[in-house]
C-alpha cells in the first residue's frame, strides 16, 4: 500500500510538471503527432524533395550545379565531426532540460542530421527519456566576416523513447505534445555549423616597387554567394556564384625614379 501511494504521490508531481507543457504546446494548431513513423516521413519527405529538384533539373537538360559557379564537395563524415565537436549541447526547456551528445549525418537527397540525447525533468532526476532530433543542414551560406561556409540546422522532429519511471504511464499524446514543445525551442538555440571553407572575396594584385618600371597594386572585388546545394552519395555540393568587382587601388608604391 505504502509503495502504490507513494506511486501515485510521483506521477502526481510529475503531471503537474507536464501540465504547464501540454498547455503551452496545446495552443498551437500545427500539433503533428509523433513517434518512429513520423520521423521516417520526415526524413523520406525531405530526401525527395532533394531528389525530385534533381530530376527535374535533369529532365530539363539542365546541368545538376550551374556551369558557371564554383562548386566545393564537402564529405558528410566532415560534417558529422564539425557537429560532434560542439557537443554536447545542453539546454533547458521549461521544467526539461535536454542534454544532446550523439550525431548523424546522411548527404542522400538531402542533408539530412539526426542529433541523439536525453531528456530529464529537471525536478525529478529519475524521470529521464532518450530523445532524437531529426532534421537537416539549412540555409547554407557564406559567412563575411571569416569567408567561409556556414549553416543551421533545422529541427523538424523530436521523438521520445525509452522513458524511464513513472513517466512511462502518460499517454502517447502528452509524450508527443512535450516532444513538440522541445523541438520548437531548441531548434531554435541550436549552434551554427561552421565548414572549414575558405571563400576568397577579393584578388589584390601587388605593388611592384623594385626596378624602373613600378605598378600601383590593385584589389579586385568578389561578389560571392551560395546559388544552390545538392547533397548526393555522401557529399554536399555547393555551387558558389562569383562576380568580379571593380578594381581599386591599394596603397600607392613609395616615390621614386623612374616610370610607372
């Protein structure tokens, strides 16, 4: 008797640390469910997607990235590392807190990044959950200030498994509802992925100071930007689109004789 109403004190606790969530998420209508299939859809609707543009392309006569850009292949392997090297990544959503340290990266259609970790409720340490982020690299770009590649990652499910203690009694729909709620806020916390690419944005022509002839140096601008992505057969492919500027002149070449 003692050890059932001590049960029921605990689950009671934990409803009351759930009920806060459910509310909050409840008042979302874009509530999608959850669960293993849902993540499979997920991940199979974005590799299509991927798919279909590059058949189309095909289909077209079109060349898979623009004949004019650069084009720059990045190993998923490296991706996968860059990502683990910022883990684990650890935050706290409402009364959770969520603590990431595994990832996966596929380069199949799509970009695809699947990040593995634990969810805990922060009042009740027993309490803990595995949990998986399903998403992919978005918004790939050109960061100016260090020119080199950079990107987001997008969370576009969470699923919950392996719950542990008396959280294992809630229902399917809480357990997605909280599911939801946690995506929601850490995919919007999670660290940028920087790619050790270089991109130069400009081509500077020295001075020639030495002899009798002397040239003022020069720099030439780079209009530079990130026109499409293709992830296939394990690589990312990016097509960088390059666009010279007008010259302008470096610092002028000490006087002397001579001719310039």
């Amino acid at each position: 008797m003692a050890a059932r109403a001590v049960g029921r004190h605990r689950a009671g606790l934990l409803a009351a640390a759930l009920t806060g969530v459910v509310t909050l998420a409840g008042c979302d209508a874009g509530y999608d469910g959850g669960g293993g299939l849902r993540a499979q859809r997920v991940v199979l609707e974005r590799e299509v997607e991927g798919l279909r543009a590059m058949v189309q392309r095909l289909e077209r006569g079109e060349p898979m990235l623009p004949p004019n850009d650069v084009a720059v292949g990045v190993d998923e392997a490296l991706v996968r590392d860059l990502i683990v090297a910022q883990l684990p990544f650890e935050t706290d959503v409402d009364r959770f807190h969520v603590r990431l340290t595994g990832a996966d990266v596929q380069f199949r259609g799509s970009p695809t990044v699947q990040l593995r970790g634990r969810l805990q409720v922060r009042d009740q340490p027993d309490l803990t959950a595995a949990v998986t982020l399903f998403g992919a690299l978005d918004d790939v770009r050109i960061d100016h200030a260090s020119s080199t590649l950079e990107a987001t990652v997008a969370a576009d499910h969470l699923t919950i498994a392996e719950v542990t203690g008396v959280a294992q009694f809630l229902s399917g729909s809480t357990i997605d509802e909280v599911a939801r709620l946690v995506r929601i806020e850490i995919g919007a916390k999670l660290p940028t992925i920087r790619i050790p690419v270089k991109v130069q944005e400009a081509i500077a022509f020295p001075a020639v100071t030495d002899g009798p002839v002397r040239v003022d140096g020069a720099r030439m601008p780079l209009e530079v930007a990130v026109s499409q992505v293709v992830a296939a057969r394990g690589r990312l492919w990016v097509s960088v689109s390059v666009t010279p500027g007008a010259f302008a002149p470096l610092e002028a070449p000490p006087a002397a004789g001579g001719r310039r």
